[in-house]
C-alpha cells in the first residue's frame, strides 16, 4: 500500500491529531456547560451557602480523603434511592444543582463505605462524634443492637484530628443532602427524633 | 554528554519508584483487612491510597515510557535525541518535583481530583517538565533521517499534544475558582479518563509498535491497520468521560453520548490488536517464545483487549448499575494501568537495558521466572476484584442487607487481593534485580575473563 503524504509531515500529523481531539474535547467540556445550566447555576432552588466551620470541615473532608471510601450521589436507581433513604422514606436522587455551591465535589468512583449524599442529619452529631473515634468501638450508647455489624466496619478510626477538627467534619457531614428538604414527615415535622 | 543518559536515568529511577508503588498498594490492601495497622495520619488509607496511584501513574509508568521513548524515537528516526542536556535536566527536574508531590500527599496537601491530587505547585512544575519532554519530542522528529514518520512516532506525537490539554484541564482548570460541583466533576472526570486513554494508551501502543516487530525480526502486519488504529482512537476516546457517571447527576445526554463512544472504542482497539497479534502469527516461530520480552509483549496485549471489553461492557447502563462503585472498576483500573500497560513497560525496560549496557540480559531464565509468578498473580488478583465487585453490587440490590452485612461479604475477596498482590511483588523484586544487575552487576563470564587475564 502506498503511504500517504501526511505520513511525511510532522506539522500536518500533529495538527491532525489535535484537530480530531479538539471535536470531542470541546463537545465534552465546554459544551455541556452551556447547553445545561444546572451544572453552574442553581435557578430557582434555595442551595446552602456554607458557614465558616463547614468550609474547615470541607476541607478535613479534602485532606483526609474521605472521598476514596465514600461517594456523594444518590444515583437514580430505585436501589440507591432506597438504601440511602430513611425510615422508608427513599432519598430523591441527586441533581446537578444541588452541588453548585461545592468548590470540591466529591461524587466520589468507590464505594468502600455507604454514600453520604443524603446522610446530613441521619445521625447525631454525638454519634458522628464517636464514630469518627473509633468506628468499630462506638461506645455502649451507640452499640449496634448486634455487635457483630461494627466489627465488620473497615472505616479508619480518626481519633488523630483535634476536636475542634472533628466538630467542623461533622458540621460539614450534616449539612449533606439538605438542599432537598426530605427529612421530614407529611407534616413537616423532622423524621429524626433527635432533630424534634 | 554521553548518549541515552536520559533514557538510562528515568528507566532506573522508573524501576526503583515501581517497588514503592507496589508496597504502597500491598499496605492498603493490608488496611482493607486490618484497619487498624499504621493508625497514624500520614499513614492513613486514603493517603497511602493517593500515593500508590500518583507513584504508580508519574513516576513509575510516565516516567518508564519517556525513558522508554527517549530510546526508541532517536532509532526510529535514525538521528540522535535532540538535545541530551535537555533530556537529563527535565528528567531530573521530574524526579524532584515528584518527590516533592509524594511529600504534599502524606501531609494531606491535595486536590480533590482522582490522580490529580498532587497539588498546584507540582502540577505546574510537571507541566514544564511535560514541555521540556514535548521539545525533545518535536526537535527529534525535525531533525530525522528518514522521510516517513512511523506509527509509534504518530501515537507519541498524539500522546503529547493530547496530554497537554487533558492535563491542564484535569489539574488546573478544575482549580479555577469558577469552576464548581458537577462541571468540575465533569472536567475532572474528562481528565482521568483521558489520563489512561490520551496518555498511557498511546505511549504504551508507541512502544508496542515498534518492540513487537523488533523483537520478533519480522514487519509489521498492516499499516492499514496501523492507520485506522491511530486515527480512530484519537477522535473517539476523549468523548468518554462521562461514563464515570452513569445514573448519576449529571445530564442525560451526556451520558449516552459517552456511553455510544465508548462502544466506538472497540474499533481502532480491535485493529491494534489484530495488527499486533497479526505481526505474532507472522513472525519467526523461534522468536515467539524466546525469553521474557516477547511474552510480557503478547500477555500485555491480551490484557489490552480485556480492558478494551470490559470498557464498553461496564458503559451499559444495566451492567453499571452493578458494577460501578465496586471493586470491580478497580480490577478493570489495574487491568488497563498494570496489566497492560506496565507489561509493555517491563518488556521495553528488558529490551533497552541491556542495549544501554552493551550486553546481553543478565538472566532470561530469571525473567521468565518474573513473567511466569507475575502473571500467574495477576490473573487471580483483577478475577478477585471482578468477583468482589459483583458480589457487592448484587449485594447492595437487596434492602434487607445492611451496609456493613454488605461489606463482611468482602472479607475473602480482601485477604485474596493482598496474597495474589504479595505475588506481584515477588516477582517485581526478580525484574528489579535482572534490570539492577544488568546495568551495574558483574556477569559470571566477565569474572572469569577478568581472573584469567590476571
């Protein structure tokens, strides 16, 4: 087979190359963008502007890596919705406003530990307290009503970080998923006890 | 300054850095079994975890590919490299600043992007290496002896213009402050996945092209395949980046369209594996199996057509559901970065060294030991992963499990990772010592020849 000229050029074999990339590099990030504004703009929903204490928190978050273990997207999958959810109260999926105000994002590829999208106020921020501690010693007030659940647990024990650190984690920790109000009953009253 | 000092300096430091990256791998895979070894900051998982993967990715297989093609391009174009002192001082400059990014990790200074983590100081600093390396590439080219460029000249080209903009963009773009939440993901996204399709596939192809018909004393089997392979695969790969979001927030379209080029992939992977196991079935029968060159160069291939299957097949919106933020994507990760790619990697560092040195290998038998253990290993470590991903993601269907029951499932598929991965490792210290011995040790004959002539 004859070669053909291009094959002789490095100008016209580079320009090529990057031309033909060009279509898709464009195509896939500047584009999508444009044509979706959700990605930068939250529109008509309210989005949580974050205190000074939670951007510490965001930052430990960053630092420690929490993202290699723990996703934060509830995809639109009825067992995610479910698994992620609350007294039978499935979470609603994660949308692309909800994040607008995350200078990090932290959708996360794995996980080793449960999605934290929705998991601001599921718990207290007592237990959050003693799980960052020691997750597989929670202490007796908040002991798994079969032990054998925290032996189980993998997650790193951060007893490392200061207190104040693990006040501004957990501060951060519970504001997750807030943005859509799904915490609450018919009524509006909170679903979780500790939050009444 | 002597010729190859370049290439001989990063494809040492390259090895050397291989052995951190794989005992940083064996630790996490330890912690995934016992949580509670190393309980100290610097040491924590997710650190350990960064490192393995920033060691794994810059310094052990970028690095051992610029070596690599440091060596290679020069032959192909019949000149020399275009400027030695060059070479040398970005390769210098790279071992620095990764150094000094390995320091940033274990203190937690990092970014939030996927093999991105090192943080912006060092990103720049590897940009200007990168256009250091991208000078010697172009300047070796223009001044070449011969009039066609061949394939593996094209796919490094391509490497380092791509790479260029992927880089930026996944590194320093996503640090703009404009850029927040989903667009950042998406740009983030955008660059990891082009960090294996834009950066090691083409280099790692480069190299192939021209060991396989080197190695085996025989042509290349078409260049019309040649041809389609490297035009296809750079206008189809970029588009693939949203695939990392497959039933997540971020628009529909976006994720078909990735999921449709995903499926294109098969192409130009079809015809570079058919043109290099074309060029196997070809060559000399005697060259086939002589030594570990030529089998580290076909098992890498197989492995390059199972990543390149797996791709697509993980892109369906049915399997995903399952497979994705499991285990499985990080068997589908080692299968593309270690199996294939750091295959071509070892066979191209068993084909130079010796050339570096003017003598032979200092023992194929022990590199066909390495192939053998390293092989044997790894099929059972990327199953294992496979198999653990599936459990988990049927796993997680099912309400009624817990997260932890959940996760106690794992426990077997864990303690088989570290096993299968301690093997890895064993055979990594018989290639460190074959490539060791070859560049600095003494060889049994020259001893002798050295007493006799006393």
């Amino acid at each position: 087979m004859k070669k053909p000229d291009i094959e002789k050029s490095l100008i016209l074999t580079a320009l090529g190359a990057f031309l033909i990339f060009a279509v898709g590099a464009v195509m896939t990030t500047i584009v999508p963008p444009m044509v979706d504004k959700s990605f930068w703009d939250a529109g008509e929903h309210d989005v949580h502007e974050y205190t000074e204490q939670e951007l510490r928190g965001i930052a430990i978050y960053k630092s420690q890596g929490c993202v290699y273990c723990h996703t934060q997207q509830v995809r639109k999958l009825a067992s995610d919705q479910r698994r992620y959810g609350w007294r039978l109260v499935e979470a609603p999926a994660s949308e692309s406003w909800e994040y607008v105000n995350d200078k990090d994002h932290f959708l996360g590829t794995k996980r080793t530990g449960p999605d934290l999208a929705r998991v601001g106020g599921k718990y207290s921020s007592e237990w959050h307290w003693a799980h960052f501690k020691d997750p597989r010693n929670m202490g007796e007030k908040f002991e798994s009503p079969n032990g054998a659940y925290q032996s189980a647990s993998i997650m790193p024990s951060f007893k490392y970080l200061s207190d104040d650190e693990i006040k501004d984690l957990t501060a951060y920790i519970q504001t997750l998923g807030r943005n859509k109000n799904w915490r609450k009953d018919a009524d509006g009253n909170p679903l979780n006890d500790y939050e009444q | 300054m002597k010729q190859d000092t370049a290439a001989k300096t990063m494809i040492i430091s390259s090895v050397l850095f291989f052995g951190l990256a794989l005992t940083l791998g064996l630790l996490t895979a330890l912690k995934f079994i016992a949580p509670t070894v190393g309980e100290i900051e610097y040491l924590s998982l997710p650190r350990m975890r960064m490192l393995h993967t920033n060691v794994n990715l810059y310094a052990w297989l970028l690095q051992a590919n610029m070596g690599i093609l440091f060596w290679i391009l020069p032959r192909i174009l019949h000149t020399k490299l275009f400027s030695e002192k060059l070479g040398v001082a970005m390769a210098v400059l790279y071992n620095l600043t990764l150094l000094g990014g390995a320091v940033c990790i274990v203190l937690g200074k990092v970014q939030n992007v996927e093999y991105g983590e090192l943080p912006l100081v060092i990103d720049i600093l590897i940009v200007i290496c990168w256009v250091m390396f991208a000078v010697n590439v172009f300047g070796t080219v223009a001044i070449r002896k011969v009039k066609y460029l061949y394939v593996s000249v094209w796919y490094t080209l391509g490497a380092v213009i791509w790479t260029t903009f992927v880089y930026i963009t996944g590194n320093i773009i996503t640090a703009l402050p404009m850029v927040t939440g989903i667009n950042q993901a998406n740009l983030s996204w955008f660059f990891v996945h082009n960090a294996v399709g834009l950066i090691f596939t083409p280099m790692g192809v480069a190299m192939a092209y021209y060991l396989i018909p080197k190695q085996l004393n025989t042509p290349i089997y078409s260049h019309k395949l040649s041809m389609i392979g490297f035009w296809v695969i750079s206008f189809v790969y970029v588009w693939t980046g949203a695939h990392h979001m497959i039933h997540g927030p971020i628009s529909h379209w976006l994720q078909t369209v990735a999921i449709i080029f995903s499926f294109s992939l098969i192409i130009p992977v079809i015809a570079v594996i058919t043109n290099f196991f074309g060029t196997f079935a070809t060559a000399p029968r005697s060259t086939r199996m002589d030594g570990p060159i030529p089998k580290l160069l076909m098992m890498g291939t197989i492995y390059y057509i199972f990543t390149c299957l797996q791709g697509p097949f993980q892109a369906i919106r049915a399997v995903n559901e399952i497979t994705s933020k499991t285990d499985w994507v990080v068997g589908h990760a080692h299968m593309a970065l270690f199996g294939a790619f750091s295959f071509y990697a070892m066979a191209g560092i068993y084909y130079i060294a010796p050339k570096l040195t003017g003598r032979e290998l200092y023992s194929k038998k022990m590199g066909d030991l390495h192939f053998w253990i390293m092989t044997l290993s790894s099929i059972p470590f990327f199953a294992v992963l496979w198999i653990s991903g599936v459990i988990q993601g049927f796993a997680w269907l099912n309400p009624e499990n817990t997260f932890v029951q959940t996760l106690a499932a794992l426990k077997h598929a864990h303690v088989m990772r570290l096993v299968t991965g301690g093997g890895i490792f064993a055979a990594y210290v018989l290639f460190l010592y074959n490539v060791l011995q070859t560049f600095f040790g003494k060889y049994a004959d020259e001893a002798d020849a050295e007493t006799i002539s006393e």
